[in-house]
C-alpha cells in the first residue's frame, strides 16, 4: 500500500519556514506557486499559505520545476549568516596574523562592517568578543612557547604578543592559572589540591588549582584517577584536600546523586578558543535535556564543526560541571563519553527522573 504523502502542515521543514530558522538554510528550499518564486527557509518575506507551498532539495531542483530565486533573500547565494560568519573567520585570522591586538575598529573596517554590527557578529558566531578571541589565541600561542624548548620564557611571552612583561604578569594567573616558569616546569610550585571519593557511578576525584576547579574525573580505580592527574601535572605539588575542601567534593558528589540540586562551581577551564566556546555552550545546556553535536556546532555559529565539537567534548577533563555527557548523536543515540558509555546513560537517567 502507497503511503499516503504528509501535507505542508505536516511535513516538518514547514515549522522552519514558519520560524524562519537560519539554521535550515542550506537544507532545502521552499516555493510559492502563486508568485513562481522559491526561498531559503529563513526568508523575511511575507509568509505563504501551506496550500501554496512546496519544497525541494536545492535551488537547482526548484529551477528545473520552473520557479525563480527571491530577489529577496537569494536562496541561490550564501545566506546573512553564512556571508558573516565568512567575515568573522576573516577577522579571526587576521587577530591571529597579528602582532599585537587589532582595535575593534580597525577590525571592522577590514571586513567593510560598522564597528557595532561587526562586534554584535563576531561574539554571535564565535561565542566570544574580538578582544577575548585575541587573548584566548595569544594565551595558545604562549602555552605552545612554554612548551617548546627553545627560548626563554620572555621570549615566548613577547612571541605570544603580549608587549609588555610587567603587563602580562598581573594577568598571568587568569592566562595560565600559574606562572610562566611553573607552567614551563610541567606545574612545579603551583598547588593542586584533590580529594578522592566514592559515589553511585564508582570512583571520583575532584581537583582545584588557585583558580578554580581543574579536574573532575570518574573511574574504577581511585589510584589511577590519582595517576591521571598526576600526569597533567607532572610538577605540581599535589595537595590532599583538608576538610573545607572535602565539603566542596561532597558538593560534587551530591551532584551526581541528586543532578536537580545544580552545581555552581569557580572552574580552571584551559582550552583552545573553539574548546572553550564549546563547553560554555554545553553549560547552558540544563538538567534533564540534551542536545545533538550538530546542535551545539549551531549554537556557537559553525555548523559545519561537528567532528571538532566532539572532540571538544572528548578533551573535556571537568566531568557534570562541563556536562558533555547531555549531547547526543543527531540520531539520539549514546557516543562516547570520556567517563564510559554506561555512566554517560546513568547521569541522563538520574538528570531525567530529577
């Protein structure tokens, strides 16, 4: 038996044309039969009656059905939000190719915006402002200084583009959570203080640098978790937690036993730019819901970075407060969790029944 088809109210692409989901671009396209004219799903224009509505894969498909492209929203072109974020990511470089940071001005002019609509874009698309992309990419460019062998540490802070030394040391714990030399050092001086608990998804082991939480991590075995850290920070002086600290761990684990209590927590986040834009959007994502990579890939303005996206979420190293574990494939499906599949769905399913 011939299923019978859905009609437009049904078909689901045409709660996007009511929305006029920027997000849809690309996917398809939609036509009026009345005008002779096709769209792209988010078109200001005067929406259509159902009745007079069909859809198609491409603006090729709808040509060769006989209607014209709107003169409006140029379904056959980049649509707003593509043409922007091609400029953001032109301005994105060109912060990067620079020696020291550009003003907004300057910026905006390159890329033939108005300053406010250019910083309105820019922190639209990337999640950050144009002076917080520079100074997340001069903190990656410093780190990789450090890392390196050669050179000085003056030499990897002017090389990172910072201009001045006394400068850059009032803001270096906010840069590295350390100073240079101890970053350089593999951690060496700086104090990490940890405490090791259990709770109903086994082992845990919170961290916390000077400037906030630095690890939360989940296991079987409480030593490796141990060894784990130890690694990150071959040269740190690991502290066991005192009392006032075990609290805060307990806070944690209460947590996961009991996700409607929420979980607010000063935390040493150190990533790259994209790896930070990620995990911001993932906490907004609340208790009891979940989104898809493509999703979160959308949410900070590229779409197309879905791989990148999970391998953000697979160098989360802050377990529940960075929750990773609410994004699911595009299908709903579980990936993979950092953590083990199996405490990814125990989490959902405490978050859900909260």
């Amino acid at each position: 038996m011939t299923p019978h088809p859905l009609s437009t109210e049904q078909d689901p692409r045409w709660q996007s044309v009511l929305a006029r989901d920027a997000g849809a671009d690309g996917s398809f396209v939609y036509a009026v039969r009345t005008t002779g004219v096709y769209c792209r799903p988010s078109c200001p224009s005067r929406g259509a009656k159902p009745a007079n509505v069909c859809f198609y894969a491409s603006p090729d498909q709808a040509e060769a059905a006989g209607f014209r492209p709107c003169l409006r929203c140029h379904p056959k072109g980049p649509s707003p939000a593509e043409a922007n974020a091609v400029l953001v990511a032109e301005a994105c470089r060109l912060i990067e190719a620079s020696d020291t940071p550009p003003r907004l001005e300057d910026l905006a002019r390159r890329v033939g915006l108005s300053a406010h609509h250019f910083h309105r874009q820019f922190k639209a698309i990337t999640g950050l402002t144009p002076r917080a992309w520079g100074a997340a990419h001069r903190a990656r460019r410093l780190r990789a200084g450090l890392d390196a062998s050669e050179g000085t540490v003056t030499e990897a802070i002017y090389g990172a583009g910072f201009n001045s030394n006394s400068r850059f040391y009032e803001g270096a714990d906010a840069v590295l959570g350390m100073t240079p030399s101890a970053w350089r050092k593999g951690g060496r001086d700086a104090e990490i203080r940890f405490a090791l608990g259990q709770c109903a998804l086994g082992a845990i082991l919170v961290a916390q640098s000077a400037r906030g939480i630095c690890a939360i991590s989940l296991g079987d075995d409480p030593e490796l978790l141990l060894q784990e850290l130890q690694d990150r920070f071959p040269q740190a002086r690991l502290i066991g937690g005192d009392a006032a600290f075990e609290a805060l761990v307990a806070q944690v684990v209460g947590f996961v036993e009991a996700p409607g209590i929420g979980l607010e927590l000063p935390l040493d986040i150190r990533g790259t730019a994209f790896q930070e834009r990620v995990w911001q959007a993932l906490r907004q994502v609340p208790p009891g819901e979940t989104v898809s990579y493509t999703e979160i890939a959308r949410r900070i303005g590229q779409p197309k970075s879905v791989r990148a996206v999970a391998q953000a979420c697979a160098a989360n190293q802050i377990a529940v407060a960075i929750p990773c574990h609410r994004v699911l494939r595009h299908d709903g499906a579980l990936s993979g969790y950092r953590w083990g599949v199996e405490r990814k769905r125990a989490l959902l399913g405490r978050e859900a029944q909260a």
